[in-house]
C-alpha cells in the first residue's frame, strides 16, 4: 500500500533549490524507520542504506528534495518583493498565483505574485506577455520596515501554495511538488518494501539536493556512494493535455522510462533490462523522450562511468504551482522499482554494461 500521509506532508513542506532543510527532516525521519544506516553529503543530500548481498553492486536510487521556486531579491518602500526564479519557470504560469514566503524563523508568510487588473492596462499591454522583471509578490505589508519586522529580507525564498487534494473520482491527486516529493517518497517506500527482503546488492536510497539548479547534489551524492548503478526517480512533463501536439507521457498509462534527454542517452543494455523486468512483472510502462533532464545525467559521468536510467512517472502541469498525478502510476511504480532492485546482481550489471 502507498503511503498517502506521506506523499502529503513531502510535497507540502517547503524546499528551495538549497533550502531543502524542512523535506531533508521529513525523509531523514522516514528513512529512521525502515534503516540504521543514513548518510549525508556536505551539500545535503541524504540516503539510508539496505544491505544484502555481500559484495553485491552499489545501487544508488534518488529522488531530488528541491522544488522550483523564487528568492526575494529586493524589498521595494512601498512593501512589496522583487524576486528571481530559482529553476525553471514559464513567466506566464506567475501571474496572481499565490506563494509562501519563508522568513527567517521558517514561518511560512502567505503571499501573491501580483498582476495588474484588466481594467488599469492600455490596449498595448493587454496584448504583450508579462516579463519576470515586472513582478513582484504581495504579502500585505505596508512598508519595507513590517517587511523586516515580518523576518523577510532579501535572500529569502518563496515557494508555490497549493494544497494536497484528492481530485473528483479519488483516482488523481493535485498538489504543488510533485516533481520530485514523489521521487523522494518513492525512495522512503523502496527501503520500507526491502526492509524484511534479500537482493543481491546493497541498496542507497534517498535523495538530493539543487536538482533544479543544474544537478549540483547529484554530483556530491554520487562522490560520496560511488554507486556501481543508478537510477534517477522522478516526475516528467505529461503530454496529454490540450495544447501538446504527439507528447510523451499520458496519466493512467503506467511508468516512465527515458530513452534520451539532453542530459544522457540511456544504454542499450539498460532498456532491454528495464523492459524486461516490466513485462515479466506485468507492469505497465511507456517510453519517454525530454527536452529536459534528470540527476541521471550528472550520476552517470561520474567516477569510470555509472550505468543510469531515468525512471517515473508523468504528471501534469509541472514547474508550475498545481500539478496533477495518477494514483494508479505511482502504485505501478512502486512495483516496478522493487522488481527491478531484485534482480541487480553482478552478472545482470554486466549484462547492462555489455549489451
């Protein structure tokens, strides 16, 4: 059974690329239940470690803790923040969406990112796409000074608001954070399933830190394990929605597994593996092609060469403040997972590698 609760409290807990503390306390907890062993990197990232085999293959499975989201740059007299993107952003996903500001003692100050009313716009700027310098967020202060007695300043970081609801049907769950709270709950849940189970290697599963911001723990993390196999788990773009023309990635279709992003090419040896785990176990999978990229494409560089897979599910709306999942991939997910972390012996590592 999924661990519903759990997926709740990851993806409503506030974590910036570099502010992962609140999510790093979840998972380290988590990780307590089902684990002796937790290490962490200097940068952050965090993973407990499941022995099984003696002198098995070291594999490295991680989600990322970070979220896309904003630092306060600037606060204006008038009480307003002037802020940068930290990640990947749309400008026009920003407008009016609310957000949680996070001031110096970790309270959470609720906030929106300001737009000007239809009615105060020329007929010229109606027509021209709001610019990320224009933007501001509005957290109801009267001046620069309630600001700071509010314990905001610049260098503060703000977050999307969007609460964890379980959409019409109970089939699909919205929520901000999906990409990649799942990755993270998705290692907790593999630890938990092998807690009382042998596998022919010895597991690090856990997650990373700065994933948004070029895949800077994924480097530090990998340095630490040198893992001997890795697979990044995480949420991509669905292309199933109106608007995307021959996407990848439909909800309700199973797991995700990459063939190629920008960031590796995933080894011919390595599909054919991943493919047979899913249909011997009856999973349902589909293929996925990015324009964007995951930890796997910094883990796999690393050392002689770490053989890596990208591996999720799809979910609507990501880097943005609401993004929409299917109850049925993650379950999928969760299975496959195990089954493949099953099968990882010598002799399989060394199929993927020669194939």
């Amino acid at each position: 059974m999924i661990d519903w609760k759990m997926y709740e409290e990851l993806t409503q807990a506030s974590g910036a690329p570099g502010f992962e503390r609140e999510v790093r306390q979840l998972v380290r907890a988590r990780l307590r239940r089902y684990t002796e062993e937790i290490i962490q990197d200097r940068l952050g990232s965090i993973f407990g470690i499941k022995r099984g085999a003696e002198n098995g293959p070291k594999v490295m499975v991680a989600g990322h803790m970070d979220e896309v989201a904003f630092m306060i740059t600037r606060v204006t007299p008038e009480g307003f923040l002037r802020f940068q993107t930290m990640g990947g952003w749309w400008s026009q996903v920003l407008p009016a969406q609310r957000v949680d500001v996070i001031a110096k003692d970790g309270r959470k100050i609720h906030g929106v990112i300001g737009s000007v009313p239809l009615h105060l716009l020329s007929e010229e700027k109606r027509r021209k796409p709001l610019t990320l310098s224009e933007m501001f967020i509005d957290i109801g202060a009267e001046n620069e000074d309630q600001v700071r007695e509010w314990g905001i300043d610049t260098g503060c970081v703000a977050v999307p608001h969007c609460p964890f609801v379980e959409l019409e049907g109970g089939k699909r769950i919205m929520s901000k954070a999906w990409d990649n709270r799942f990755g993270c709950g998705m290692a907790i849940e593999l630890l938990k399933a092998l807690r009382d189970e042998d596998h022919p290697n010895t597991v690090y599963a856990g997650a990373t830190v700065q994933e948004e911001v070029g895949l800077r723990g994924a480097k530090t993390a990998a340095a630490l394990i040198r893992p001997d196999l890795f697979f990044a788990v995480d949420a991509g773009p669905a292309g199933d929605t109106p608007g995307v023309k021959n996407g990848f990635g439909k909800l309700g279709k199973g797991v995700v597994i990459r063939l190629i992003d920008r960031s590796m090419i995933t080894l011919p040896g390595m599909r054919d593996f991943l493919l047979d785990v899913a249909e011997s176990e009856n999973i349902p999978y589909q293929f996925f092609v990015s324009q964007g990229g995951t930890d796997a494409g910094r883990v796999h560089r690393t050392d002689k060469g770490v053989p890596s897979a990208a591996l999720g599910i799809c979910s609507r709306y990501i880097h943005s403040h609401a993004s929409i999942v299917d109850k049925e991939d993650i379950e999928a997910m969760k299975r496959f997972l195990i089954a493949v972390i099953k099968r990882l012996d010598h002799s399989t590592m060394q199929l993927i590698m020669n194939q």
